[in-house]
C-alpha cells in the first residue's frame, strides 16, 4: 500500500550569523590604541566616560579588482556598516554585507559592522581595495524524523543579511497522528543537535 504523504507549509527562520569570520587572522590589520590610551586626535572628555570620536571628514578612494574608483567621503564616527553601504552603492553593487576591505597588503576587518574607523586606524584620506564575496548558502542539510510517517527535510541554509541566516525546510506526515502530527516542541541548533 502506498502512504501519501500531505505536504505542511515550508518556513523560513532569521537568526544570527555564526559564521562570520574575520579576515585578519591570517592578515595583520591596523589596531586600535592600547587600553587606557586615548587615541590620537581624540580628546579625552572624561577618564570614567567613553572616549568621544572626533575628527574631519575624509575621503577613501575605493578600488574594485576590475580597475573601478570611487571616492566616498566619510568620518572617523563612521563604522564599517556605513562604509559598505557606500561601497555599494558607489559600485552599484547589491548585498552590502558581502563587501570587504584590504588596505595594501592588509584585510580591514569586516566582522563587527559597527567598528568604528577611527577604531581601526582609518583617520585621512586613503585607497581601499573592495572585495565582494558570495553569500553564504548550504543545501540539502538533512532530515530530521519522528517516526516513519513524518519527516522534516532541511532544503537550505542561506546568508540574508548582516549577520543574518535564513532557513528552508519542508515537514511531511500522513496524519496517522491526527491534525497536529504529533507536534511538539523543536529547536534548532548551530553546530550541536537540536531538541526535537
């Protein structure tokens, strides 16, 4: 005899990104001023209270492996988010989240969207070469099942955003365990098992 199976609806699931990886453990970058340090051209409002970010505008002239340059103009407040959400749209560009930075033979880390210039060292006018990976995708990652008659199939991991993963799967049952299939509690884990 065969069993149909009644497709439940596919979902989708947001959740922070485990794997983004800064470039810099292989590339050396430019660091911030040792603790207790005030930096450079930063004054020095308070020892108890956070360090307030000053400084003039500037301009990065940023350069694409295909030979594009554009210039943007930013501050040393400006943060890494900022910076490529300009990249992109000065390159026209989608996925602003996929860009990254080296300057000469140095990555600027990108992992930390709300780093600050200043904090890595970007305080006057440079050349940044813009890099743009892919997005994140995994396919076909399993199956997890209850019993014979019901299943969940996990059809795609994929970045959406910053820090950002989206899931697919589809559940399948024969509601031999009634409307609900025996639902019950599930969780979903990152590099360990879920609860259910």
């Amino acid at each position: 005899w065969l069993k149909l199976f009644k497709p439940l609806p596919s979902f989708r699931l947001a959740f922070s990104n485990p794997f983004a990886v800064e470039m810099d453990a292989r590339f050396p970058r430019a660091r911030p001023a040792a603790e207790g340090q005030v930096p450079e051209g930063v004054e020095d409002v308070d020892a108890e209270s956070k360090v307030e970010l000053k400084g003039d505008p500037f301009e990065i002239r940023l350069i694409s492996l295909i030979g594009d340059e554009k210039l943007v103009s930013v501050e040393p407040s400006s943060n890494i988010a900022e910076l490529q959400e300009l990249a992109a749209e000065a390159l026209n560009w989608e996925r602003p989240w996929c860009i990254k930075f080296a300057q000469g033979s140095s990555a600027v880390a990108t992992s930390s969207p709300e780093t600050t210039l200043q904090e890595l060292g970007l305080l006057e006018d440079c050349e940044l070469m813009v890099l743009r990976r892919e997005p994140w995708r995994r396919q076909n990652l399993g199956c997890s099942r209850y019993n014979n008659n019901y299943a969940c199939h996990v059809r795609e991991l994929r970045e959406v955003g910053p820090a950002e993963l989206e899931l697919d799967f589809a559940a399948h049952g024969d509601n031999s365990l009634g409307p609900e299939g025996g639902r019950k509690p599930a969780g979903l884990g990152i590099g360990g098992r879920g609860d259910g």
